[in-house]
C-alpha cells in the first residue's frame, strides 16, 4: 500500500492570499510550505482511493497523472475537504464516493450537479475498498455533529488519518487507533494556542506518543508555522507530494 499526501495545508492553503509572513513567503517562492488543501491518496495493486477532494484536486490530479479513481472517502462536510470533487465534472462519471449519512448528505447537495455512486457509511463498521478494510471512526470537530477519522490497513499495516478533530476524541476511536504503522495527524498551528476544532503540533504529538505510533506526520497545517524547513527540526510536518510506503 502506498500513501501520498496530495494537501497539507489548512482551509486557506499556504500562502493565505494577501499575506507575506515568513511562511507564505517561502510558499510564493516555490518552497515546500507551499500547501494545498487536504487530500490523501492511497493505492493499493487494486487500484487507487482518495480520502478527501481538496479544492485544489484538479491540480493535484494533474501532477499525479491520475484520470481515474476508485473512489472518494469523505471525512466531513468542510469546504476545504470536499470541494473539489467537482473537478470530475466530464472527466470521470459515476464516481464511489463513501461516507457518513449526513456528511454525504450535504455534500451531494453542494454537487448535486454530479452523479458520484453513494454509498452510506456507519462509525465503526469496516467496509472493502481496493483490497484494503477501512473504517470511519468518531473524531470532535466542533461545531460539526459528525466528522471522521480513517483507518485503513491491508491486513499487515495500519495507517490512521485522524481527519480535523480535536484531541479530544472518543475512548473507543482511540482504542481502534492504537499502534498505527503511521498517523497522519492534524495540527493546525503550532503550540502557542488552541483551537477548540484542531489540534495543535503539541497535542499531535501527544496523541501520536498515547497510541504508540511507530511514525507520525502532521498535516493540514497553516501559515502560522515558520518555513517548513525550519519547522521540521521541531516537529515531523508533512509536505505536498509526500510518500510512505508499506
Ligand atoms: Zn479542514
Ligand atoms: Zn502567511
Ligand atoms: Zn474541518
């Protein structure tokens, strides 16, 4: 199985439009805090799934030269998380798309335009995609009623993508999370505050040390860390077109 974080950064992207902070800078300049909105890929021999449409995925698409997907796991209803599903709009027709009820209720709203393939997904009951099991777990991300976390594991590796959620999720997701190959976590900004609907770098950590995560990368992450390279002597950020293999 082979993951690929096609977005890490937040809701805005880096750089922020109208901003020049140190980090939006070197994003203007080509450097790797340059982040589009979330979007995971993850292939197996079977074929390839994303979790997430950024609304930044025809780019994303183009630079993976991928024409077709398998299908779409969304995690919740926020913009920056399923925008861009639009872009298979004449490129690829009856896309699967998986979710919670609500959250594809909303959604397939938005894009009642599109005719994507629904199919409703429960917390905690595992279904089959592309030979690998998946399974939504409960996460916080107020004032959301339902957001999603993701695990997925080919029957040797686990990988666990929290999705935007607080620290503070459920005891049972945090049970099922425990010692993941690699957690993909959300960290919105570095440890100088909270907010009540992510985590920040700090509490990423925590949680990646609490369920024994033999790796961990940050992502969807803002403009309000300094330049990547900086960044990451402190903590393990992710950047756009990052690979793992399992
Ligand atoms: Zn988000
Ligand atoms: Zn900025
Ligand atoms: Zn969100």
């Amino acid at each position: 199985m082979k993951i690929t974080l096609l977005g890490t950064g937040d809701a805005v992207g880096t750089p922020k439009i109208g901003c020049s902070c140190p980090a939006c800078l070197d994003a203007l300049e080509g450097g790797k805090s340059r982040r589009l909105r979330f979007s995971v890929l993850v292939e197996s021999e079977a074929g390839r799934v994303l979790v997430d449409t950024s609304p930044d995925l025809r780019w994303q698409l183009l630079k993976k030269k991928i024409s077709h997907i398998d299908g779409v796991i969304w995690t919740h209803s926020h913009y920056d998380h399923y925008a861009g599903f639009g872009d298979f709009h004449r490129i690829q027709n009856g896309v699967k798309v998986y979710g919670l009820k609500n959250t594809l209720d909303y959604i397939l709203n938005y894009l009642s335009f599109m005719k994507p393939v629904r199919h409703d997904v429960r917390f905690y009951e595992p279904f089959e995609l592309i030979g690998l099991e998946i399974m939504l777990i409960e996460v916080t991300h107020p004032p959301l009623e339902e957001s999603a976390g993701v695990l997925i594991t080919d029957g040797r590796s686990k990988i666990v993508i929290t999705g935007d959620t607080s620290r503070d999720i459920p005891e049972k997701s945090l049970s099922l999370m425990f010692e993941p190959d690699l957690l993909i976590a959300d960290a919105i900004i570095p440890p100088r505050g909270t907010i009540p609907k992510h985590m920040n770098s700090k509490e990423a950590m925590e949680l990646a040390l609490e369920l024994k995560a033999k790796n961990v990368v940050l992502t969807h992450l803002s403009h309000m860390f300094p330049p990547h390279e900086e960044s990451v002597k402190k903590w393990p950020l992710g950047y756009d077109g990052m690979e793992f293999e399992f």
